[in-house]
C-alpha cells in the first residue's frame, strides 16, 4: 500500500507508534481518513510502504523484494552493451561459462567469455533465433527470416547447416546427443525438423499449428515442444508422435523448461496487434500508422511427472518471456515488461530479483556459477552476482506529496543494519534539479532534504547483507496552499407573493455569496464587511465570535439607509493550520443597490379638471407610475416631462378623457409610484366628476 | 569585347534617358545590334537584384515584344555592359523589357563548383548540393524501389519546388521571357506531354528541327556575346533544346539567360552553340525558332540572376536505345538518343522519347499489346535486365500504360536513392508490340464449398474472358494454410502487376534495384490470402506470420527504425502467358480441424 495518510496533528515517535500505525492504517485508514482528509488537509501526512506492491513498485538494484511484503539485499547485474544489437533474443552456454548469445537485427552471434565479448559469427540473417550447443563444442544457431540454421565450430567458422524446407523462423534448436541429431522447431507450418551433422533435414514432427515456439529436451530423451497459435505442450516419443501434455490457456507456449521430469512451462496470452487498416497504393500491403503494443498476460505452470497441472503465477499486465527450473525446485521467470527478473516458488509466493533498464528479459540462465540475462529493447547481457552485495539498493517510486512540503521522520520496521536515504524535488522525474540523496541514516529520524513536492526513499543493505526492510514511512507537512475568492455576488431576495402571479415584493435581505479556488482543500472561514460606495471604511457584517464556514450568506439590510454599498469577503483557512501557517485572501463585490424604501407622493390633487401630483424617490429615479379608476385595474401613466429619469417626477394629466364615459359623482382615482428596486407606494384621492359646476 | 570589370556599367550609374545597344541573333549565327533605350531602374526587384526597365524600337521587336530565346542578350549603354534581356510582362503591348544587372550575373559566373560535383570532364555527377540533399530527403522519401509513375512523381517535384503552371501566373509580374524549347523529331503526342509537364519550369514547347545528323560546323564551335546558346535535354533521333542568348563570355565560362533555367543551382546539363531560322512573332508569344548545332561545354550553375556554361566540361548524358518491333513496316522501328543526367528531368525525358519512339512507329488509336525488355548498364554494377508487360486499349497516346515499365524505376533508383551515385551508362529498351485484345478479365471466382480445410488443397474456379471470345474458366489450386485453422480468409485475385510483394527496407542500391526486380508479372494471376498474422519490415528482411510475442519484441525494438506491422498474405503466382485486368474475392471459413474423412 502506498498513499498518503493523514495523521493527528501531534508528532509521532518510535517503532510502536509505526507498528501500531500499520496495523491500524492497514484497516481503518482509507475510510478514516476519508472523513477526516478535507478537515485536516494539510496537517502532516506520511507515504507508507509495505505490501509487496508499493515495495516492488520503484527501483531494485541488488536487493529483492518478495511477496509477503518485505525487501532483502539481492541479485546484481552487470550490465554489458551489445554493440549494434536492437536486440539480445537467445543464448547457448558452455560448461566453462562460455556464453552465446543470438542477437538481431543484424543477425550476429556474440560470445561472451569472462569480461571479454567479442562478435563470434555473423549469419547475415535478420535474426538470430535459438542456439544449442552440441558436445564436441559446435554451435548451431537457428535464424529468421529464412529458416536457415548454421553450425559454428568453435573457432567460430561458420557454415550453412540446412535451409529448412517451409520454414521461416526457427524458434527453437535442442540438441540431442543420444541421436547425435538437432531439433530445430520453426514455423509458420509449425514443424519439428531433426538434423543430422552433414546437414540433412527431415520433418520429425508435424504438427497443427503455426509456430513450434519451445523445445526442451529432458535427461530421458522425451522432447517437450511449445505451440503457437495454440498453447499446447507435446512431449514427442518418436518421429510423427507426440502426446499432448497439457492444452494450456491463452496463445502461445513462449518457454519451456524441464528438469528430471518436472516442466516449468509460460503460457501467454497475447493480443493481437493493432494494426490501422489503411491499404496503401495498389500494393495491399496494410500498415499500422504506428506500432502499436497492447498488453498480454503471463502465466506460469508447473506440470510434474505424473502430469498434474498447476498454476503458480499469472500476471494480467504482462506476459513472461523466458523460464528456467532452478535446484530448488523454485521457477526464474524473465517478464516481457519492465525488466524484471522473478523467482516463483511453488506454492505460488514469488520474489522480484532484477529490475533491469531494459523493457523485455528475453533469455536468462541464473544456474551455475555465473549467471547471465539478455535483454531486449536494447540489446544487451547482464552478469549477475549473488552474495554480498556491493550495492544492493531499494529505491522508492516517486512519491509525490502533491504540493510543496516540508518532511518530518522517516521510520521503517524491519530486522538488521540498513541505510536509508532520501532526495527531493519538483518534478515528477528525478533530474538534475533534485537534491542529492541525503546522508545516509540507520535509524529511524528525521529527513534532511530539503522541502519540495517530490521524494524518493532509498534502503541500502550493503552494511548488513542480511538486513530485511518490511516497511517504510515517511512523514511530511504539505505546505499551505492559500485559497482564493474568485468573485463576489450580491442579489436580493424576494418576499412570499401575496398575490397569484404578482411579482413578489422586495425583501431588505440580499443574498451574499462568492466562488473560492482551494487548493488543498483546507476548511475555510469567511468574514464579511460592507461600506456605502461613497465610503472608504468598511463595517463588519458578522461579529468575531460568529465563525461562516458556507459559501454563502443572507445580508439583512432593513437598517441601511438606500444607496450603492459594495461587500468585502475574506478568507481565512485558520481552521486546518496553525496560526503562523495560516493564510488569508480577500475580495470585494461590484457595488450593488440597496434600496428598501418606497419613493413618495407628497402632492396629490386635481385643479381645473387635471390631476397632479409630485413624486419623490430617495435613491433614484422614479421607475413607474400607474393610476387605476375606482378600483379597476392600474393603468401606466407617464409624468409630465415624458420621461421616467429623474428621483423626483411631477404628474399632470386631465382628467376628462379618462373620467367622461364615468357615471356622474366621486371617483377614487388611485396614484401608484415604483422605484427601481420594486418598492411601491399608492396615494389615492376622491374625485368629483364632472366637477362642479359643469354637472348638467 | 574584353571581360573587365571596367567594361561594364554599374545600375547607380544608369538614368532614364540613356540610349544604347543590346545584341543578339536574329537570324543565322552572328549577333545583331537592336537599340535600346532606358526607361528607369526598378530597385529591389528580387533579393539583392535591380531591374533596368527599357524600351527596345525595333521593327522586329516592335511587333514581337517580348521574345523568348533572347533571353541573355547583353544589354550595353555608354558603351559597356549593363545587363541581359530577360524579363517581360505577360499581355504587354509595348515592348519593354526587364534587364538583369550584369553585376548579379558576373557573381554567379565566378561562383565554385564543388570539387565532387563534375567527376572527370566527361562524366558528370547528377548529385544535388549536400545540404539541398538533406533537405530534399526531409521532404520527400528517397525513391526505394516501390511502384511509380515518373510522370506523376516529376509534377510532384515539380510542385514541391515551386513551379507554377504558365496559366497561373499574373499579368502584373514581370516573368523571366519564356525560354523556348525546340523540340525536333516529335510526334504531336510526345510534344504535348512535354509541353505540360515542362512549361511549369518556364519552357516553352516549340516544333522545330534538330534530330538526326547535322551538317558539320564550318568553324570550330565556340560561344560570343549576344550569340544564342541551347541547353540539350535530348539530343540525336530526337531533339529538345532550350534557347537562350549568351550574355557575355569570362574564358572557359559565359554567363546567359539574365534568368534561371530551372532554378536547380549547381547541375551539370549539356549545352550546344544554336543557329537561329526566324524570330516567330505572335500575339501569343513570340519566340526564336532555333536548333541545336555543335555540342559544347556544360550548364553548371542554375541560378536566379543567370545560367553559368563551362565550355571546357562535357556534361554527362544517358544514351537510351528503343527498338520497336512487331511492327515492321514502320520506317523507322529504332531510336537512340542521349538525356540530360539530372535527378528530375531523366526520367521523365527517357519516358517522352519512348512515348515519341512507340507513337511515331505504332500510332494506331488500337488495342495493342507490348512485352517491354529493359537493359540497364551501370559503371561498376552489374546490369539491370526486367521484362513488363502491358496492354494499351488506345495505343501508345496511352502513357500511363507505358509509365509502368520498370525502365522508369531503375532511372529513378540511379539518379535518386539514399546511398549513391549510381553513373548508367547506357539504357536500352526492346518493346515487343502485338496488334489486338491481349487483355483477359477476371470476371469471378467461385470455390466449391467456402468451409475449407486448414492444409488442403482448395480448387478455385476463375472465369475469365477475352475480347470476342467465350468465357472460359480454369482452375487454380490454392493452399490452405494449416495455421489458419479457425480463421476466415480473404482470398483475393489479382494481376500480378497489381500486387507488390512484401518487401524489405533497402539498405543499399542494390536493395533498391532488387526491390525493382522483384515483382509479380503482369501476365501472372496473384492469389492472395489475407492471413491473421502480422510481419515487420526491417533493413534488408522482411519476416512475415510472426508470433505474437515475438512481434511484440521486434516491434519495440526497431521503435525508432522502419519496422512497422503489416498484415500478411500468402501469395503464390500463377502464369498465365497474357496479361490480366479485373480482380475477383472470396471468403473462407478455415474449420478448426480437418473433417475427418472415412
């Protein structure tokens, strides 16, 4: 498990504050810290490894990590450049430690004999493919992509040994001293040749599918084959006859081993490639637009002599390229992803041994007393040394606190004498901006390097081969993130309508609420001022003791005098930092109108038949006059000037067009007035009409 | 006149008004003096150039205005050199003429020849600069060997380079005066096909003489001021010379044209003396009707202010052979000339002289088949022999037919691959003609069952049908591949030269030319079965039918190579004796496993 996990403010100490950390983390911290991550955001956090994939997840070079969750010191490789080779894809090894290795694309053979490599044979093929060495110390190399196989004696002179009728590749060579005869599995027609010392080929096994992939031949003699496009292991008993051993899941038998009957055998599932179907010229010849890779899945078996089937370990992210059956009776297992090298017991528990630069680990012989792996993408050979390792290093993945931040203690659970280290920096790579790795520690304290968003931890076993690291934790403090008001709103409310389909009354209360960018999540508290525009102090809004956490906030502005009043909000994330950590930031609103009194009418009468009236508004400028007629609906009424602009407007009108079609007698003239903000007033007065005098 | 500086007028010296000479041939070999007389200078007319702008009163020049092939008269005023004719204003009424400052054309004239550039004083290297080269190579893949058509990869040069076609261009802009290219011994097809393709650089087509055998000079052949000057892209049974005027002669080089050829920099072109028959003065165009005389010397520099002629250099040329047979009542059924060695124009040239040589002997608007034997002889290399077959349904007018002969791809191999300097020495082709309907059409195909057996033997039925014949049907026996157990297949048929086999990156121009080599006939019948698996291209291989983690290897460890995933087939190719058109596809279900018979 690696992940961030909070922890209480107060600093923690010793070993049985971790263990009791592990134990406890390992059930409760994802939902425990879940609830508490947004409240306690930045309060100091650690990084722990100690599962079997957080451990396995960085850097190994010369330690091992195995699935139970721990790390020891381990293999170390040797790394050896095979000039001009894309590609190390086969080898051949003498008793004395002389290796051979068929490499591609230019087709040669090297021999890597103690530190010396040299080219040992050119085939002037693409690839080559398999090797086997015979006992009188001849080498045959099968090659692609003309199904050639060549002898090499060992002074290195090469000759053409058979073309192989049919065949392209030629996957597989076994060299059989009891027939004095070599196996050659090829494909594309997925045949088995025998080949004798003057060359001569003849199909020994013809089978169904497509490519002979693996052969290995057992001390009895009994020749075990792997297919692909199937994934069927035979065991051959004599030319034209094979029994199938097992028919296994997926697409190919990629490796085989066997040792006293025992077979250890990579069945991988591997997808088929994508290719863009785009035809080009008149050729039909179909390419992808670019290589494209897609993921397969390895599995490894175990079959024993009476036959019995098991599978010890499958990957769904990668597929394995190459076995070997140690002493031990545990498997090596050379993964086609990432490098690595794995040793899988029976039982099914495994251990990561090399994590090499390379993509691909195509062939390996970690037997004997010098081990060796070949590589692909590039090309090149590994020596391996067991025993006390000269660097024997465990190193972290990144680890990434997600903002800058300060680290505190690093402890680590485990038996023996180990260094620890750490280094930090910016970006997600390590690069030459990164600090150097610290001084080494052996016991758990605090790191040195400096702040930064990313570290990596480092375990060396050098000081005690035998020392075991079961977990690694570290401790850090992000650093505070300030957040961020983005803008302010001011709105009003409305009022409950009294009246169907009316438009609510103006309410005094103004809804405040404002947009925050926070970082890191911290919890927030708002403060609140205002002022009238005209002004320069503000007033607060909410009192010290009133804490507001919303986004959010319902003004009451009965008080106010009318006018143009701006809001100031600040934030403060002193609720998840200690005070001197704690940071601010602010942000004022647009002004906005605060208008909750209605304008005026203090003249209203009629003189000579005309009705007028003066209106007044306090803010400005009258928005709406309307009159109704003993009580009927009101009716839009323009002021004298023509134009509703002004905080004060005057009214005028005659009354006669409006009152003649009237029964004769007093009528109730009513005089709406509306400001801006909605408030209203009615002023109303009785009529006589027609007026007296000119009553018929 | 003398080659000193001191004989020649700087632009800041020259003012409207000044009056004097310019030369060139109007007739025969010997220049003749027109007046001139100096309207302004236009400064700044291209990068680091001027432009003297005159008139030219002349009779002749009055009428024709602009005319092409006296592009490079020297231009003199008070008496010294100023500058070369060279420029004119489409659909100009007056005849004012655009005059290259003699000064641009002497700093081309002085200007190097790379020590690789002309091995030897006979054969010369067709090789562009370096760094042009590397440039090239950026933009356009180096030639390996697939299927091309020359005609359509020269318009793409063509293109890329940025020639424009004549109708593009714009009225306002002074153009370089149209160098006219006299083509002698032509057919009306083949100088068409010239025409569009050539007219883009700036040549114009123009019928004249000049093919076969010349009387012999009366002098020795040598260069003067205002004497014209041609550039032989194809010289002997037929003829195509580009005209032009020599503006002045520095020694062992001269300086002509006022403007570029090509605008191919430094190339190695044979150039001859020229013998002008009539100034042809046209509303069109007006132009020098002129042939070719004695070879001389080599165009080394193409450059904007002036072509730049070694006379002590003899450039390098392709003597190409076409004999046609099968038709032999023509009068004439064998051709041999010599192309320019250029990247570009070889093989586009060697195409016009087979279109010209098939279309003078057999220019029946017939059906008509042909077998193609090319020979190809390098210096230091084996030669190149291939055989094509094809049919034109309207005789040899038909060039795409012909485009596909693999003489064409050979040339463009040898003058254009990634490795090197390939020098052919001689191309002959042997066109083997038949009168009639060659052609078979595959017309269908049909398969007893669409369920097969991985392994067997499938028998395919092709109906196929020649012109006023029945259909007949043979049978093509097919394999099935055992690893296509559980597969459904496409089957398809094809003629062969419809179909390109998987081929490797070429590392070599061997490759290239084994690339070349390596194709189905057309009289073959290509059965092609679409297989699940994939392959890779390397240098020098090509794997098919890879597993899939071994393809998975490969392809990632050629990332940064050519390999790249292809869909493979299984191919086998049946001889059928004619060539074939049509193709017909089929789909079939592979059981899992063979039935099992009693």
């Amino acid at each position: 498990m690696t992940q961030p996990v909070n922890s209480n403010p107060a600093p923690r100490h010793g070993q049985s504050r971790l263990l009791s950390l592990v134990l406890a983390s390992a059930l409760l911290s994802v939902a425990f810290w879940l609830v508490l991550s947004r409240a306690q955001a930045t309060s100091t956090q650690s990084f722990l490894l100690d599962d079997a994939a957080s451990l396995s997840a960085g850097e190994l070079d010369g330690a091992a990590v195995y699935s139970t969750g721990y790390v020891t010191a381990g293999l170390e490789a040797r790394r050896i450049e095979l000039p001009d080779a894309a590609v190390a894809f086969c080898m051949a090894r003498l008793a004395d430690g002389t290796t051979y290795i068929g490499t591609g694309d230019e087709g040669r053979i090297y021999r890597l004999r103690g530190d010396e490599l040299s080219v040992f044979a050119e085939t002037h093929q693409l690839l080559v493919s398999s090797l086997a060495v015979a006992p009188n110390g001849t080498l045959y190399a099968g090659t692609i992509p003309e199904g050639r196989v060549y002898a090499i004696t060992p002074g290195g002179d090469i000759h053409e040994l058979a073309q192989l009728e049919g065949a392209q590749h030629v996957w597989a060579l076994a060299y059989d001293a009891r027939r004095n005869l070599l196996f050659a599995g090829t494909g594309p027609e997925g045949r088995i040749f025998s080949i004798d010392a003057a060359g001569h080929a003849q199909t020994y096994y013809d089978s169904r599918a497509g490519h002979i992939l693996s052969l290995a031949l057992d001390t009895d003699g009994a020749l075990y084959v792997g297919t692909s496009d199937d994934a069927l292991v035979l065991r051959l008993r004599g030319p034209g006859r094979a029994e199938v051993v097992h028919d296994f899941p997926g697409n190919e038998i990629t490796a085989i081993d066997v040792r006293a009957g025992q077979l250890a055998v990579v069945a991988n599932d591997m997808p088929t490639p994508v290719v863009a179907l785009t035809t080009t010229s008149s050729s039909s010849t179909t390419h992808a637009t670019t290589p494209t890779r897609r993921t397969g899945k390895g599995s490894l078996f175990l079959v024993d002599a009476q036959g019995r089937t098991e599978r010890i370990y499958h990957d769904d992210g990668a597929h394995f390229t190459a076995v070997e059956l140690a002493e031990d009776g545990s498997v090596r297992l050379g993964v086609g992803k990432d490098g690595r090298v794995l040793s899988v017991n029976s039982d099914g528990s495994w251990a990561t041994l090399l994590d090499l630069d390379e993509r691909q680990v195509l062939a390996l012989s970690l037997g004997g007393d010098d081990p060796v792996v070949l590589t692909g993408d590039s090309g090149a050979v590994y020596r391996v040394r067991r025993g006390a390792p000269e660097r024997g290093l465990w190193t972290s993945k990144v680890l990434d606190a997600q903002f800058q931040a300060r680290f505190g203690q690093v402890h680590w659970r485990g038996e023996g004498t180990l260094e620890v280290l750490t280094r930090t920096g910016n970006t997600e790579e390590p690069d030459d901006t990164w600090s150097d790795w610290s001084t080494p520690v052996t016991s758990p304290g605090p790191v040195h390097s400096p702040a930064a968003r990313f570290v990596q931890i480092r375990a060396r076993f050098t000081r005690d081969p035998n020392a075991v690291l079961r977990a690694m934790e570290l401790f850090y403090l992000p650093r505070n993130q300030r957040a961020v008001i983005t803008s302010v709103a001011a709105g009003r409310q409305h009022g409950p309508s009294k009246v169907a389909q009316a438009d609510p009354p103006p309410s005094s209360r103004y809804d405040l609420s404002w947009n925050v960018r926070n970082p890191d999540e911290d919890s927030l508290r708002y403060r609140m001022r205002f002022r009238q525009e005209s002004q320069t102090r503000f007033r607060d809004i909410l009192r010290e003791d009133e804490v507001l956490t919303a986004d959010h906030y319902a003004w009451e502005t009965e008080s106010l005098p009318d006018g143009w009043y701006v809001i100031q909000v600040s934030l403060s994330d002193e609720l998840s930092n200690d005070a001197d950590d704690a940071l601010s930031a602010q942000a004022q609103s647009e002004p906005f109108r605060v208008d909750n009194h209605a304008p005026t009418i203090p003249e209203l009468g009629v003189r000579a038949g005309t009705l007028t009236a003066r209106v007044v508004d306090s803010l400005g400028p009258v928005a709406g006059l309307e009159l109704a007629i003993d009580g009927q609906a009101f009716r839009p009424l323009l002021p004298a000037d023509g134009l509703l602009d002004q905080a004060e407007e005057r009214v005028s009108i005659e009354l006669a067009p409006r009152l003649r079609e009237l029964p004769a007698g007093d009528h109730i003239l009513a005089l709406k007035a509306r400001d801006a903000a909605g408030n209203s007033v009615v002023r109303e007065i009785v009529v006589t009409w027609p007026p007296r005098g000119q009553q018929p | 006149m003398a080659g000193g500086q001191s004989d020649t007028i700087g632009v800041d010296e020259i003012h409207p008004g000044m009056r004097g000479y310019g030369l060139s041939v109007f007739r025969g070999e010997v220049p003749e003096r027109f007046d001139v007389e100096v309207i302004d200078v236009l400064h700044g007319f291209q990068p680091n150039q001027d432009l003297i702008l005159i008139r030219t009163p002349h009779p002749v020049l009055n009428q024709a205005i602009t005319v092409g092939g006296m592009s490079g008269s020297p231009i003199y005023l008070d008496g010294r050199l100023a500058g070369a004719y060279a420029y004119g204003w489409p659909f100009g009424i007056e005849p004012v003429i655009g005059v290259t400052p003699i000064a641009n054309m002497l700093t081309e004239g002085s200007r190097p020849t790379r020590d690789d550039a002309f091995p030897g004083a006979t054969l010369l290297s067709t090789r562009a600069p370096t760094e042009a080269r590397l440039h090239h190579a950026s933009n356009r893949a180096i030639y390996d060997g697939g299927p091309i058509d020359p005609l359509a990869l020269w318009r793409a040069e063509v293109e890329s380079l940025g020639f424009r076609a004549p109708g593009s261009r714009e009225s306002g802009r002074a153009v370089p005066a149209a160098t006219p290219l006299m083509l002698g011994g032509f057919t009306d097809e083949a100088a068409r096909m010239l025409d569009a393709e050539l007219s883009p650089l700036g040549l114009d087509t123009a019928q004249a003489g000049g093919s076969g055998a010349r009387p012999a000079a009366q002098r020795p052949a040598r260069f003067v001021d205002g004497g014209a000057i041609g550039v032989s892209l194809m010289r002997g049974d037929m003829d195509a010379t580009a005209i032009g005027t020599v503006t002045h002669v520095l020694g062992r080089r001269l300086v002509a044209f006022g403007h570029p050829m090509m605008n191919a920099g430094q190339v190695g072109l044979p150039t001859t003396t020229a013998r002008v028959l009539h100034i042809l003065r046209s509303q069109n165009r007006s132009f020098k009707i002129a042939e070719a005389q004695v070879p001389l010397g080599t165009l080394v520099h193409d450059r904007p202010s002036a072509i730049v002629v070694d006379s002590g250099l003899v450039a390098a040329t392709l003597p190409l052979r076409i004999r046609i047979h099968g038709a032999d009542d023509a009068p004439k059924t064998e051709w041999n000339v010599e192309i320019a060695s250029q990247r570009m124009l070889t093989p586009v040239l060697a195409l016009a002289a087979l279109t010209n040589a098939l279309s003078a002997t057999a220019s029946d608007r017939t059906d008509l088949s042909y077998r193609a034997v090319t020979r190809v002889d390098f210096s230091g290399r084996p030669s190149v022999q291939l055989e094509d077959s094809g049919v034109m349904h309207n005789g040899p007018v038909e060039g795409s037919a012909l485009a596909s002969i693999r003489l064409f791809r050979v040339l463009a191999a040898a003058y254009d691959n990634a490795f090197e300097d390939a020098q052919v020495q001689r191309a002959q082709l042997d066109v083997y003609l038949t009168y009639g309907h060659g052609l078979t059409d595959i017309v269908d195909a049909s398969v007893a069952s669409e369920e097969v057996d991985p392994g067997s033997v499938v028998p395919v039925r092709v109906t196929l049908r020649r012109y006023g014949e029945a259909d007949t049907t043979r049978v093509v026996s097919v394999t099935i591949p055992r690893r296509a157990a559980g597969e459904t297949l496409e089957l398809s048929l094809r003629p062969g030269d419809e179909v390109t086999p998987d081929r490797a990156v070429p590392r070599s121009l061997d490759d290239v030319l084994g690339n070349i080599s390596d194709a189905y006939p057309a009289t073959s019948l290509v059965v092609s079965l679409k297989m699940p698996s994939r392959g890779l291209r390397f240098r020098g291989h090509v794997v098919t039918a890879l597993p899939r983690s071994v393809l998975d290897t490969l392809t990632t460890s050629t990332n940064t190579g050519p390999s790249r995933p292809f869909v493979t087939y299984d191919r086998t190719a049946v001889p059928f004796g004619t060539a074939l058109s049509g193709s017909a596809t089929l789909r079939l279900s592979v059981r899992a496993t063979p039935r099992q018979h009693p």
